[in-house]
C-alpha cells in the first residue's frame, strides 16, 4: 500500500496543517510546520512531524493524515507517541483531515 497522498488529498492535509499551526498561534504557542515558508519541526525517530507548538514546558506534537494515510503511518506515529511519552509536558495528538 502506497503512502503517497492524491492532489486533492495533499492540500487537504496541507489546509489542516495550517489551520492547526494558526490555532496554536492564536493560543499563545510557539509554532513549527512543516509546510512551505515555514520553520520546519525537528525530526523525532527519523520523521518530522507536521506541527510543534510549544508554550513554557508543554509541547505539544501534531501530526495530521488523510483518510488514506491514517492507518498506514503506524510507525511514525509511534516514534512521536514514545517521544511525547517521554514527559509529561509533552502531547501527542493525530488530527484527520477533513
């Protein structure tokens, strides 16, 4: 099975990156995304997730899917379900675009 999004599939993801980057913003949040223009989140276990938002010593780690890759990035989601688990200022949260 290909993790490859469609078009349309991408932009929806792109649109709720940004959206979830802006409402961490609006929050107070200190925010990386991984989306063009912007400063990249570091990489956990070899992947880079699509939003940190950080405030004082929460920090929370988001990664958004498509229906399509929802159940196919297992792995990644693990490495950034360890990495949150770590602390416990840290968060791990899976949006599905929409």
């Amino acid at each position: 099975m290909s993790n490859k999004r469609s078009k349309v599939g991408q932009k929806k993801h792109d649109e709720s990156v940004r959206k979830t980057a802006d409402w961490y913003k609006n929050q107070g949040f200190t925010v990386k995304a991984d989306l063009p223009g912007q400063i990249k989140p570091k990489k956990i276990g070899g992947f880079v997730p699509d939003v940190i938002a950080k405030k004082g010593k929460k920090e929370v780690i988001v990664e958004v899917e498509t229906k399509k890759t929802a159940s196919a990035d297992k792995e990644q989601q693990q490495a950034f379900r360890d990495y949150a688990n770590r602390k416990n200022s840290r968060v791990f949260r899976k949006k599905i675009a929409k």
